[in-house]
C-alpha cells in the first residue's frame, strides 16, 4: 500500500476541492435550468355566445338594469336646462315700441332697424309691413323668411332678429327711487330686482309701493314694505311686462318758527305726534310764545288751508294731551310778542317750510 506523505497530501487535498466545486456547479446548472410554474388560464367563453345573465337581487331587480351611467345622467340634465332656458326665451314676444335689427343672411342690402308700431306692425324694405306683435324672435323671423321668399325676393332666405330696446317688455318705475325710468323685465324678475336696478330707494321714500298691472289697470296693488326689507319676503312679488310700479314720497311734517332746528321730518313708517315733532326739532327756544302754536292743514276749505291751535305749554306740562300730526301738516311756534296776523301767520309759515332741512324719522 502506498501512503501520501508531503507533496502528496496536499496535491490529494487541492483534488477532493476541486470535484467539491464541480458537483455544486452542476447541482445549480439542473435547478436554474427547470421551468418556472405558470398559472394555468381559466377557459375563455366560447365566440359567438352570450353572457350569462345576472341573477336578479332579493327585490326582483337585475343589478344594472334600468340605470343610468352618470354620464347619461349629466347629459339629461344638461338637456333639460337647455329645453328650460329655450321655454323662458321663446316666451319673450315682441311688441310695441320695441327697437329691432332685422338681417338677411347673404344680402346686406335689406338689413334694416325699424322700431315697431303702436298698431304691432315692422316696416321692412321690399315686403312692406309685417305684423310682429305678440310673435316671437323664431316665429317673426319665420314670417319675414316667408314673405320673402313668396314674393320671390330672396331664395330660401334666413332672416336674424336682433332686439336692441325691448320697451315692449319693460316696466314703469316711478317714484321716490333712485333712477325712475323704464326697466327691460327678460326672464323672470321680482320687485326687489327692480329697486337694485333702479339705485334703490331714496332718503324720501315711504314703505308704500302701488303695483299696477298692464292687465288689470283699475286695481292697483298696495305693497307695505317692511323697514328691512328682506324681513318680509312675501313683498318681494313677481313683476311682469307692462307693470306700473310707484314709490310713494313718505310723509312730511313741518315744524318752523322759534324751535331749535327748524326741520321737514320724513315719517315713512308710523306716524308722529306734536310732542314728538317738538322733541325731533330741538325743542321751542326761550324766546318762543308757546300759547300761540298751532297746526296749519290743507283743507278743502276757500283758503286751502285751516288752522288749529295747539296748547302746547300744557302739553309740556302733561297737563295736556298729546296730538297726532298729519301728513304734510305744519307745526308753527310763533316768536313771542310778535303780532302776525291770522292769515299773514298762515303765510309766514308755509314760507318757512321751503328753507328748512329734510330729516327721514323712522319710529
């Protein structure tokens, strides 16, 4: 037998190394070399056959059947404020007084502005008159287009309509507001809208508004406005083509003579009373006779105007009542000593009011 001694050792050694190394080389070339698992795919359904259907729910109702995509859904809204908007417009008609643009597609020559007649009419060039009135933009251009095109103007003529005043349409605004004027109503409108349009209401403004309308002249409507107005949102009516609306000017009182501020109250809500007025004028000066204070009221009467005599130290000494004014009454204190005439007084005092200031009481 032969042993290894030295050299050999370790040449037997590098060997056993070396066969080590080659197995665990082929060991990884066999695994790397089997295939990966593939899931198996499920049978696809067979071309030409249809779905099953779902099965319906506990109510009896197929899940999907019926419903809209939100798509769909926008898209019949969508449709439903355009037939909306379309309904509010073709309501809209022409009349009287309206300012209108008329063009004729492709012939310049007949484009014309003409403002329609008290009778309804539209004079047009070739065509004459065309009755318009209570017709509709779609519905007047239809009968130009046909006139037209029967008289042999214009083949197959298209006719556009452009409104440039629609006074027809609009309402009457007079009164203690801001600007009075005639106000174009397209569309739904409220009174509220109005007023806003019209600057507001002016510092001599009741809460009194009448509404007339086009249809029912002989009936106007009264309107109490509240001091706030959106306090009472059953005043905020719908106002209509044709409507006459007034502001009515609130009350004045005058007070003139020997007071403290000479003054024309403005009372649009409520009413006022001689104490009250005395009070709101700065009180009577120390110069002031008193006893000689009286009311001066329009009266049917020769003068227009009548006289009453107010015991006013006794009022302010609660021995007295208290007396209600009334709208456009003067309240005159005299100076005291002065000898005034009964009817040079009346004259005196009515002249006094012109220069006083205008103050707005609201009780």
């Amino acid at each position: 037998m032969r042993f290894f001694t030295g050299k050999g050792k370790r040449a037997g050694r590098v060997s056993l190394l070396l066969v080590l190394a080659l197995s665990c080389w082929s060991a990884r070339t066999v695994l790397a070399q089997e295939p990966a698992t593939v899931p198996i795919p499920q049978a696809a359904e067979p071309v030409g056959q249809s779905p099953k259907p779902a099965a319906p729910d506990a109510g009896g109702k197929i899940p999907g059947a019926g419903d809209k995509s939100d798509a769909a859904k926008s898209a019949d809204k969508s449709s439903g404020d355009k037939s909306s908007d379309e309904g509010t417009a073709s309501a809209i008609t022409l009349g009287p007084g309206d300012l209108v643009e008329v063009s004729v597609y492709g012939v310049p020559e007949l484009a014309t502005k003409a403002r329609v007649s008290n009778d309804g009419d539209l004079y047009l060039p070739l065509i004459d008159y065309v009755h318009v009135a209570g017709l509709s933009l779609e519905e007047a251009q239809q009968v130009i287009e046909k006139r037209l095109d029967d008289g042999g103007f214009v083949r197959n003529p298209h006719v556009a309509i452009f409104v440039d005043d629609y006074s027809s349409q609009g309402v009457t605004l007079l009164g203690e507001v801001g600007r009075p004027g005639i106000y174009p109503i397209i569309g739904e409108r409220h009174l509220f809208d109005l007023f806003s349009a019209a600057g507001g209401l002016n510092e001599r403004a009741s809460r009194t508004v009448s509404l007339t309308r086009r249809s029912d002249p002989d009936k106007p409507r009264i309107i109490h406005l509240a001091r706030n107005m959106t306090d009472a949102p059953e005043t905020n009516v719908e106002v209509r083509p044709g409507d006459t609306i007034e502001v009515q000017r609130a009350p004045i009182v005058y007070v003139v003579g020997d007071v403290g501020r000479p003054s024309g109250l403005l009372v649009d809500n409520g009413s006022l009373s001689v104490m009250q007025a005395v009070a709101l004028a700065g009180g009577p000066n120390r110069t002031a006779a008193l006893n000689k204070t009286r009311i001066i009221r329009k009266s049917d009467g020769p003068n227009g105007m009548t006289e009453m005599t107010v015991p006013l130290k006794q009022m302010l000494r609660a021995k007295a009542p208290d007396i209600p004014l009334e709208a456009n009454d003067i309240l005159f204190i005299p100076v005291s000593g002065s000898k005034i005439a009964a009817q040079r007084g009346i004259e005196t005092a009515v002249a006094l009011t012109t220069t006083v200031g205008i103050y707005a009481i609201h009780p």
